[in-house]
C-alpha cells in the first residue's frame, strides 16, 4: 500500500511541475518493473532465508543472522545486476535511465533482503518509519529537485532512489541494533 503511494505520489509530483504524459507512463513503468523484478528475485531466497533467520534466533545464535545478510547479498547481488542489466539492455532506453533504473533495481534487491531479517526480529515499527521517512524525502527531493532543474524524469527518479536509499540506511540500522 505504501509503494503505491510512493508510485502516485511521485507522478503526482511530476504532473504538479509539468512532465507530460508519456514521460510519467516511462516513470511509472520503470518502477513498476524495478519493483516486480526485485520482488520475483528476492522472493526465490524468501523461505529459506526466514526459515534460517527464524532458526538461528530459535537456537540463540543471535551473531549467525547478520553475517548471513552480507552472504545472502554477496549471491544474489550479481545475479541480479547480471538478468535486470540484460533486460534493461534490451528496454530501448536512454543509457542515463538505463542507469538510474538500474541502480533503484539493485537497491531495491537490498531493501527487500534486508525487510526479510526485519520481519523475523519483528521490528515492523522500523520498517514502517523508515518507509515513511523514504516517502517523505522523496516527495521532498522531487519538488525541490524539479523547482531547481526543471521536471524531468531523472529528477524524479534520482529522487526515488535517494528515499529507498534512506530506507536500505535504516532499515540496515535497525537490523545491525537489534543484532547487539
């Protein structure tokens, strides 16, 4: 629910400056299938590693769950970069959203990793300000940054990136606090 406020949001944001139609349809797009994307590849590692989190809390091996992150980052980082950089390849995109997109896509890998060990230490209050915080600056970045440079879609989507940015920092944060 929260991400498609994110998503409206930001194109309301984009109509408010003045990007046109197509421009917000390519916006919409390129997040919708960065989202989806890292949804389907995380998803893969999804029940084996709640299933591990869950154990290693179970069996008070507390210092086990965070070294497993960087492990599990470690994987399915270059796959990632490897299967979206083909597709984005293929997309028929400008080689400056080739790049922004790419880079959300592999945040959004670590977000979506990092919300699996959140949720088995049950820091739902985390993940939901740190979400809220993401969406605000966003909102934020977008206005000033289109005020400033005029709206384009980069602005947009630099915008974007710079909120789950915040919210991988936080959300690392508060997995990293409740390790100790």
């Amino acid at each position: 629910l929260l991400g498609v406020c994110f998503l409206m949001g930001i194109g309301f944001i984009g109509q408010f400056f003045g990007l046109d139609a197509h421009q917000r349809e390519l916006l919409n797009a390129m997040i919708t299938y960065a989202l989806l994307g890292s949804l389907v590849l995380t998803g893969y590692v999804s029940l084996t590693l709640s299933r591990y989190i869950s154990d290693m809390l179970y069996t008070k091996q507390e210092k086990r769950v965070m070294p497993s992150l960087k492990g599990v980052l470690a994987l399915l980082l270059p796959l990632s970069a490897l299967l979206y950089g083909s597709f984005l390849l293929a997309a028929g995109i400008s080689i400056g959203e080739i790049i922004l997109n790419f880079l959300f896509f592999m945040e959004l890998v670590v977000v979506w990793t990092e919300m699996h060990y959140m949720t088995a230490i049950k820091d739902y209050k985390g993940i939901l300000l740190s979400y809220l915080l993401a969406i605000l600056l966003s909102f934020l970045a977008a206005a000033l940054g289109c005020r400033l440079f005029g709206v384009r879609l980069e602005v947009l989507l630099l915008s974007v990136i710079l909120g789950y940015s915040v919210m991988m920092i936080l959300n690392y944060h508060h997995a990293v606090a409740e390790d100790h």
